[in-house]
C-alpha cells in the first residue's frame, strides 16, 4: 500500500460529473479529503491523499486523465533548497500537515513531501528563500 | 573587574591552549561532565566552554570602503543593488544596514510584504563573492568632482568590509503568542489567532551570554566567532540591560544582556550568516555567534553546566500587548519545555516552534571548540561591559 497526495482541477464541463465516487467504487482506493475549492461554474479543486495499491494508484491517476481532470503531484510541487536551509525551524510553526517537522534529537527540520499539500505558507515563513514551487492557494 | 572570582587565571589557560593541552567542551556537553562529576571537578576538569547561537538579529551592518574612483568622488547617496547605504560618513566609506530594503520595494501596501531583497542580502551576496552592483552620487567639489559613479564589484574590489553589528546576541529573548483574534506577521514569525502557536528564538542552553550570564568573562576584545571567521566584541551592544529580571540561581528571564560585534566580512561564510526575508516585518541578517568561555572559577563551570531545564523565558502576546508597548508575562517556560514541541498553557497544549538554528549554533560551538583545541586563546576583556551584582545562593 502507497499514499500520494494529489491535486485535481475539475474544468467546468466536467465538475458536476461524481468522479470521486468512481475511483472508491471501481479502483478500491481509500481517500481523504484534505482541502476543497469549489468555484461554481468556473472550477473544482480539490486536493485528496490516495491510499492504494501501486496498480490501483495507476489505474486512478490515468482514469482521472480520461475523464479529464487536470492531476498534479503534490510532492512535487513545493521543493525545499537544502543549499539554502539553516534549519531554523520558522516553517514547521504554519506547516498544515507536518510534512515540515523538527527532529527533536538534532534539532533539524525534516520535509516530507509526501506529506505536502501545497499550501505555501512555508515560503511565507521561510526567512531564506528555500521553499520554492507552485503553491495552490496563491495560484488562484 | 576586580570583584570577579578568578582561580584559574586567563595566563594559565592561554598557555595550556597554546600547548594544545586544554581541555575544551562545548556547552551542549557541560551539562553531562556538571551532572557526573560535580562543580567542582568540572571546574578543575575543564577550561574554556565553547558556545554557539545563529538567528536573525536586527541591528546588524557593514561599513564598506569602496576606494577611491578616478577622478574622486565625495559620496552623498550610495546604493547597492539598490539598496541604501548611510554615505554620511567619508568620501568613499558607508554604512549598510540588515534591515534597509530595496528602492522600491513595494513594503507592506499589500500585506504582508515579502521583503525578498535588503541590507542584510547585500552583505550574504558580498560575502558569497557574488556580483554586487555601487550607484553613488554626489554634489561635487574641487577635490572630489565626480557627481556619479556606476560600478559592479565583489567583495575583493572593495578596500575593507567589517561587519559592525551595534546589538547581536541577545542574552534571553521574548517567547511570542498571539492573543488577538487574526493571523500576524511578526519578527517572531507568522502567529496564528488565540495563541495558535508559539515561537522562540534563543539557542537557550547554548547561547553565550547566557553560559556567562553576568559577563564576567565578556567584553571590549573578547575573542568571538562572527559569522564564520575570528571577530571581536567591541562595545556592550545598545539596549544591553545587566539589571533584568533574574531568578534563583542568577539566571537572566528576559532579553537582559547584548554585546556590540565586529568582524572581516572578507573572511565569512555564508554558511553562518545569511540575509533574511521576514514575512510582513522586512528584512534582516541572520548571525551566527560563537564565544568560549574561560572557566575562571567553579560558579563558570556552574553556569556552563546548567541546560534548557534550567533557563527561563517569558512568554508575551504579540497580537495586542507588544504593539502597544503594554509588556505583560502571560507565562514563564523552559527553553526544554519549549524545545519538546508543545507548551501547557492555560490547559492547552500549544505547539511550539523555534525561529533560530539550534542545529547552526551547535556547528558554531563545535567548530569553535576545534579553533580552541587549535590554538586560538582567549581574548582578556580590556573594558568589562556593565554587569549586575551577583550573590551565590548554591
């Protein structure tokens, strides 16, 4: 079993369609719904964690794809620039997920992408410009 | 100072550092070798503690001297990278300071500000050896007649480039909540409404001037690590205030104590010290700070050996207290308790997180105790910065 946290544009044609219900009824994949937008008519996102199998997770990333929503990775979305980190540890204070997290052992802050759903508000803590990538909220 | 306790004379330590015979522990390792074997062994055990703090400290800057141009120029406005030096000192000298920011910069008119570019930038790109680009003006005169001068540098092209910081290394610091009822964006970080979060900023156990909390080892030509290379305390730092609140043991429970610092920016690395970007505050320069501590008597080898447990700092509001200038100590905490991740306050667990580099401050430590261990003595304070009476209730 694998979890991704996933990002999905619903166009307007297409955001009235139940396509969540579809990927719980034919792929068997456990979701978690993590933050929604919905602009009426306009534009549906909304960011899910997937838990599945690696096929499942296939399966459902390429349904999405032909039935037209727009998937990002949310892991991919926000990097952090280990060159530019000092380890201070502003962002884990606004971090929604704990995907920034201080090892209290050593102190240092550990970034889980996996655990990322680019929000952004790490680059507005970040006081080194380490935290780079597209962030929902702001793209909007 | 005359009333200073000293049982083990700078001359002896020197010489055993010289040598290479010293025994020099950091202040992370104090602790352990106070708890085993006593204060009074660790005191004959050990003679220099090395410690280490690398945050975001305001009142930081560089005086820079470009050299003189052909022809000569008189500076009255200098800019680099667009970012405003003072130019009110010398023909050719300014000042750059960490919080100016760019020309233009659109500041907070749509909160809260990025602040992605100041003073403090402009001496992490000198230090980096990165392209910095001198606009300087003037009036003229007869012996200064060029009114422009346009030049990009580096740091090698600039005569001299000291890092002068008026106030670094705050003893103890506020610990910030946000009782009002919005998200703020402050120098202690973004602060969530109705106490959300709580953030500090001290590299507690590890801070040098709280291993030597009455300064008596402390002063005008102490020895530091500044920013990478050998520096020096030149001056008690502004604000510096000996008569804080102390509790039981002598320990400082608020900001209390600062050191004026000053070292060769073309010896840093940006490893320890870097410009900053505060979310809605503006900009800064983060410093790292190392200073050994010579273990003169055995209430050093005390202090030295206490640990996060042991020291104190107040937690303040920052939505509606601090800005009015109405300071009010919600609560005092542990810099232990506020390292575990959560703070008990008013029967909520709060999480907690920190704004300096505990993980920095102890390289510095380190990296200091191998300069130590290498040779670098101990520099004798030549002016004591002003102290606080002190009476030994052990």
């Amino acid at each position: 079993m694998k979890s991704v946290n996933v990002l999905l544009i619903f166009r307007k044609e297409i955001m009235y369609k139940p396509i969540i219900y579809r990927i719980a009824k034919d792929f068997d994949i456990v979701f978690n719904v993590l933050e929604a937008k919905i602009f009426p008519k306009q534009e549906g996102r909304i960011i899910l964690g997937l838990t599945g199998s690696d096929m499942q997770l296939d399966e459902t990333l390429n349904y999405f794809k032909t039935e037209g929503v727009e998937v990002q990775i949310l892991a991919d979305m926000i990097k952090r620039d280990e060159q530019k980190c000092v380890h201070c540890g502003a962002c884990t204070a606004v971090c929604r997920v704990d995907a920034l997290y201080i090892n209290r052992e050593t102190m240092e802050v550990i970034f889980d992408a996996e655990k990322c759903v680019a929000c952004g508000l790490c680059r507005l803590a970040c006081p080194v410009n380490a935290m780079s990538g597209t962030a929902i909220d702001r793209e909007i | 100072m005359s009333s200073i306790e000293i049982k083990k004379s700078y001359e002896e330590i020197n010489d055993k550092i010289k040598k290479g015979t010293a025994v020099v522990v950091t202040a992370a390792e104090m602790p352990g070798i106070v708890k085993s074997e006593g204060v009074k062994k660790a005191f004959e055990k050990v003679d220099v503690v090395t410690t280490g703090t690398f945050g975001i400290m305001c009142s930081s800057g560089a005086f820079l001297n470009m050299g003189h141009t052909k022809p000569r120029i008189r500076t009255t406005k200098v800019l680099l990278n667009d970012v405003e030096a003072y130019a009110g000192i010398a023909a050719v000298d300014c000042y750059i300071g960490a919080t100016q920011v760019k020309e233009d910069d659109p500041l907070n008119k749509i909160h809260p500000g990025a602040f992605s570019y100041g003073g403090g930038h402009v001496i992490e790109d000198l230090i980096a050896g990165r392209h910095v680009k001198i606009k300087a003006k003037s009036y003229g005169t007869d012996c200064y007649p060029l009114k422009e001068y346009e030049k990009t540098i580096t740091i090698n092209d600039l005569r001299n480039a000291f890092l002068y910081n008026p106030r670094n290394s705050y003893q103890n610091y506020n610990t910030a909540v946000n009782c009002s009822k919005k998200m703020i964006y402050t120098y202690m970080g973004i602060l969530k409404p109705d106490m959300g979060n709580i953030t500090y900023s001290s590299a507690g156990q590890l801070s040098p001037l709280l291993n030597d909390p009455y300064y008596w080892t402390i002063g005008t030509g102490t020895k530091i690590f500044l920013g990478g290379a050998v520096g020096a305390v030149t001056w008690q730092g502004t604000q510096h205030s000996p008569g804080g609140k102390r509790d039981e043991n002598g320990m400082v429970m608020e900001g209390s104590g600062t050191i004026a610092v000053t070292g060769d920016m073309k010896e840093m690395n940006t490893e320890f010290i870097r410009g900053a970007s505060i979310t809605g505050y503006g900009c800064s320069l983060m410093v790292g700070i190392g200073i050994p501590i010579p273990i003169l008597n055995e209430d050093l080898a005390y202090f030295t050996g206490l640990t996060d447990s042991d020291i104190k700092t107040p937690i303040i509001d920052y939505g509606i207290d601090y800005p009015n200038g109405d300071v009010r100590v919600i609560k005092e905490v542990t810099f232990a308790e506020l390292k575990s991740g959560n703070v008990s306050l008013n029967g909520r667990s709060i999480p907690s997180s920190p704004l300096s580099s505990y993980p920095k401050a102890l390289k510095i430590a380190n990296t200091l105790k191998g300069w130590v261990e290498q040779g670098f003595t101990i520099g004798i304070p030549q002016i004591q910065i002003p102290g606080a009476p002190f009476s030994r209730n052990r």
